[in-house]
C-alpha cells in the first residue's frame, strides 16, 4: 500500500470520528431544554485538519439575546459554555496536530523499515546465491569422484572376466584334445600323443586361479567436508562490517571560537552502530616524521554529525572518522581540515583617522593562521548618545583596513569581526569614529628621535638634553634633519581642517607634505611640503609661509596662539589662520599631485598640541 493512501485512511478515520462526534453534539444531551441562544456548538473536521465551529441548526437565536424567563445567571452560564467549547476546540486542535506530527513521524519510520528490509533482502539473497553456487560446485564434485570409481570397478572385473575366459577355452582345448586321443584306436599314435596332452594336462592342473572379485562391489561414500558451508549459512545473518565513511568538507559557518560542526556520510548498504571521530590540530611548527605530533582526541556517536567543543581559536583541525557495528569496524575515512572561528581582530586606535565624509579604520589580525575576509559594522549613535537599532556590515574586506564613506556631522560605532571558512568572530571592541571634523594621529615612526610624544599623541616636546649617539640611530622614514613628525590624515580628497596650539617663545614649521617627503630636509625648503615657519628675533617675532625654500614678504602683527590649518584638495589651497582673532593669515595654492600628511617641527625646545576632529569654522571654507 502507498503511503499516500495509508495516511489518506488514517486521515479519513479521523475525519469520521469528528463527524461522529458532530452529530452526536447535535443531539440534546441529557434531555436538556432547547433555548433561545444554543449552549452548544458543532465542529468540523475539514481536509486541512483544521476545527471548524457552525452553530446547531436547530437553535434560533432571540433578538434581546435569552427567551422570556431566561435570568442572568442563564446568559453567564451560558457564556461559561461557550468558554468552555472554546477550550475544548483548542485541545482538539492540538491533538489533531499531535495525530499530524506522529502521522509524519510514523511515515518516516515505514520509508526507514522499507528501506532496511530492502537492503536486508538484498544481503540474504546475496548470500543463499553463495551458497547455493557453493553446493552445486561440492556436488559436481562428488559426481566427478565416483564416475571415476565406478570405471575403475568396472576395469578391473572387465580385465578378471577375460582372464577367466582364457582359462576355459584352455581348459576346453584339454578336454577335446583327450576325448580324441581316447578314441583313437592306433595304439602307435595313442602313445605318441598321450604323454604331450598328460603333460599339458597336468601343467594346466597346476595353474591357480583366483576365483575372488577383483573389486569390492560397495562405494566408499566418504563423509562431506561441509564446514565451509556452514560458516556460510551462519554468515546470513551476520552484517558485514561497514566500509570506509566520506567525511565532509566544511561547510561555511559551522564552527566557532571553541567548536566545529562536522558531518560524514556512508554507503546506503551498510548497516552502523555507532561511529568515532578522531580529530587533533595542526600545528606548524611539527616535525615531519611526526614524534611530537599532538595527541589526538576522539568521541563517539550515533548520528553522521557530530559538535566537536573545546577547541582553540582560529586553529586547524585534523579530522577522521570510521564505522563499527557488531562484525566489526570499518577503513578510516580520508582526513579532513576543518577550521574554528578567528578570534577577534583588535582595532588599532592610534591609526584610525576620519573626515566628515569618511572613516579610516585599521586593526590587526590576532590570529595566526590566515584569515579569508574581515567584516566592518558600524552603526549610528542618536543625539541622546545611544545606539541606533541599525547595523550596517561592509563584508568581504580582505586587508586590515577599510575606508568607509559616512554623512558628514553624526557619531558612529564600529566594529570588526575576522571571517574564516568556519564563520565570523566575536565582534572586536567598539570604537568611536565621529565625523564633525577631521581626526588623526601622529606618526610616531616619522618622528626625529629629539621628540617625544604626550600619552594621549597629540602634543610633541622638544627637550633640552642632548640625546647620545645610540639613541639617534635612524631609518628612513625618520627626520633626520628637522625635528619634525608627520600627522596619519585620511586619504580622502575634501575639506580637512585642524589646529595647532602654540607659544611665543618657540619656533615652529606647522604645514602639510607628502608622505615622501626629504627625512634629510627642513620643512618648507622644497617642493614636497609647505609650511607656516616661526622664527625668534632680537627684536621681532617673524613668521614665513614656505614653499621650495621662498616666502612671500608678510607681517602679522599679532601673535597667533591658536592656529587654524584648512586644506581644501578640490580648490587645491592650503590656508592658515589666527583662530581668537578669526585672522586669515595666508593660503597657499597648488593641485595636490598626491595625498599629503600634516607636518609639525619644533626648531628650538619647547612644544606644540594638536586640536582635531573639530568642525571647521564658516570662515575658512567661503
């Protein structure tokens, strides 16, 4: 019977015991008087075994709601009734999804016994098969055996047969040669014959002949050597032990920081208890001939998958899995690598930088094995301070960096998560990125060795003390000449603007240049950078706007203490100014070739402090 059909009766079956149930409800129980509003109601079953409530046919409702005579507590029990079918209705509908659900589950077991019994089958006529060839191979030869015996019996009485014969027909010559002799009435020739044929006679009567047969009449019927037979029929019911299991390549997000899902799979014929995964990580540094190859831990289960836990972070795992059931067990499967989730990436604060159209975001891996993909999340922070309940994610970044466009004004939080075939991290801590103005932080690779950087990097010193020739030791990206560090500025093309607070008595460059700029080179002296330079005199204060080495012929009359820097890549003007007075002092024009870094250079001891991600003033962008 299809399994359509048998679940169409059971199905069937039910819906003619609600129906029953129906009818038996339209009847009125216990005799009870017919009122103007039906305490009762009847229900359905419909094809979708769903419950369906009609009122009773035979109830008319009353326009005020009760028949004359009928009280308040009528109508409140009458409500208490409907309450009642209500509940009623709701328990039959859930054990008619109850009857669903087993109906289902009793279907999946009648595909599991079909299945089993077709491969049980299977395996049985296989091994009869065997046996009979088996029997039939045994009985040709023991056919064979006694065809053979039976000709040797029958040679052997065949060559007895005519020796006898040869025996008469001498014994017969004798007997007619005497009879002739005896009748023979020339006693000359009587004499002369008689003495050769008593000769002959007597030589012939001296001849023993064996009357006994040359060969036992019986067959032997040795017993049959049927044990390999036997160990056949008790092999029916034995199962084979199964063959190697395929393990599964990793699926993507299937693992975490501490755990791997794996899953395997088997041939269809095969018949398991249970199964043991084997697993151990893979470590770099293990010699090849495998001495100090990590232990390697197993598990057991029943089902083709399995959740391996207490794992390592953003490790690589060995795995192998095989087959038991009660013949024996079976090949290990082919190794499989299998990867846990990275730990979290660590975001690089000191090296993220933002401008009012983008954030530049930087992290570190740390992981050590490879990671596929970084996802970036950020979300809006509302005016209150709180997080907004939308995170966008920029995914598949395959750097430990990203640029990310923003609107201009807002605050947001960020986030990194490292990706791996086994899924994402946990999210990396959050940071702050706000885009009023233009945030960065110096490059304290690029700073001479005569500087040193505030906690917070955003005020440099120059001391007074004389550094030792081991500590001036440089590279190449260090100033060598000029006491001077560079500023991480967005790569973005807008408007950026920043601050820089100052004092009387020290001499400074303050200005914008290219990241590769001369390290051997004062600020302003070439075409790489450009700069607002101050200079102590005897009897001034003196200020130069620098460029390839040559200054415009300028007086400012009041000392800046906070000076505003705009740069503006798409007029191409780098323009500085005095920030109490709202002074503009000079701008600079040139097309950008390239991206350039704010520059900052103490001449004399002394100190100078940054001020950025602050929104630019009206004035400086008009």
């Amino acid at each position: 019977m299809d399994l359509n059909e048998i679940r169409e009766g059971r199905l069937s079956v039910i819906a003619e015991e609600a129906e029953l149930s129906r009818e038996s409800t339209t009847m009125e129980p216990y005799n009870m008087p017919t009122r103007g509003v039906s305490t009762f109601q009847r229900f359905s079953v419909d094809t979708n075994e769903s419950l369906r409530f009609e009122p009773c046919e035979d109830s008319s409702p009353s326009p005020t709601g009760a028949e004359d005579g009928t009280d308040e507590e009528d109508v409140f029990k009458e409500g208490e009734t409907e309450i009642e079918v209500v509940a009623i209705r709701s328990q039959l509908q859930g054990k008619v999804s109850e009857m669903e659900s087993f109906a289902g589950h009793l279907e999946e077991i009648f595909l599991t016994v079909e299945e089993n019994f077709g491969r049980q089958e299977q395996n049985l006529e296989h091994h009869y098969n065997d046996v009979l060839q088996t029997l039939a191979q045994r009985y040709d030869e023991r056919a064979a055996s006694l065809e053979e015996e039976k000709k040797g019996k029958l040679e052997a009485l065949y060559t007895q047969l005519l020796s006898c014969g040869q025996a008469m027909d001498s014994s017969k010559e004798l007997i007619e040669g005497a009879q002739e002799i005896y009748r023979c009435e020339d006693q000359r020739l009587f004499l002369k014959t008689v003495m050769p044929t008593i000769k002959s006679v007597e030589e012939f009567a001296k001849e023993e002949f064996d009357f006994t047969l040359a060969t036992s009449l019986e067959f032997d019927t040795p017993l049959a050597d049927m044990s390999d037979v036997k160990t056949m029929m008790d092999s029916i019911n034995v199962v084979p032990a199964p063959s190697a299991p395929v393990i599964n390549p990793q699926m993507a997000n299937s693992a975490s920081q501490t755990f791997l899902r794996v899953c395997w799979s088997l041939f269809s014929d095969d018949t398991v208890e249970y199964y043991e995964l084997y697993y151990r990580p893979v470590l770099e540094d293990t010699p090849a001939d495998g001495t100090c190859a990590p232990p390697v831990s197993n598990v057991k289960v029943k089902e083709t998958h399995c959740t391996v836990t207490g794992l390592l972070p953003n490790a690589q795992y060995e795995l192998w899995v095989t087959a038991t059931n009660t013949t024996g067990i079976s090949p290990t499967s082919e190794k499989a690598l299998y990867m846990t989730v990275p730990s979290p990436p660590v975001i690089k604060q000191r090296e993220c930088s933002s401008c009012p159209e983008a954030a530049l975001i930087r992290w570190e891996s740390g992981n050590t094995n490879p990671v596929d993909s970084y996802t970036v999340e950020l979300s809006e922070m509302d005016t209150d301070g709180t997080q907004s309940g939308i995170t966008e994610s920029i995914v598949a970044v395959p750097t430990c960096q990203c640029l990310i466009q923003l609107q201009a004004g807002h605050r947001y939080l960020i986030a990194v998560r490292a990706v791996n075939i086994g899924g994402p991290s946990d999210r990396s801590d959050v940071i702050t990125a706000s885009t009023t103005g233009t945030f960065f932080h110096l490059l304290e690779d690029t700073a001479h060795p005569c500087l040193s950087m505030s906690e917070d990097g955003f005020t440099m010193f120059y001391g007074d003390e004389e550094l030792p020739i081991s500590a001036m030791a440089l590279d190449a990206n260090t100033f060598a000449r000029c006491v001077a560090v560079l500023g991480d500025l967005i790569p973005v093309r807008c408007r950026h603007y920043w601050e820089v607070e100052v004092d009387d008595v020290t001499e400074y460059r303050i200005g914008v240049a290219y990241e590769d700029t001369e390290r051997n080179s004062y600020l302003g002296a070439n075409n790489t950078s450009w700069c607002m330079r101050h200079i102590l005199t005897p009897t001034r204060h003196k200020y130069e706007f620098l460029e390839s080495g040559w200054s415009p012929d300028l007086r400012i009359t009041v000392n800046p203490v906070r000076i505003g820097v705009a740069l503006d890549y798409e007029r191409g003007t780098l323009s500085f100014y005095n920030v109490d007075l709202e002074q503009h002092l000079h701008t600079f024009h040139c097309h950008f070739r390239n991206y350039v870094h704010p520059c900052f250079s103490l001449d004399n001891p002394g100190a100078l402090t940054v001020h950025n991600g602050i929104e630019a003033p009206a004035y400086t962008f008009i």
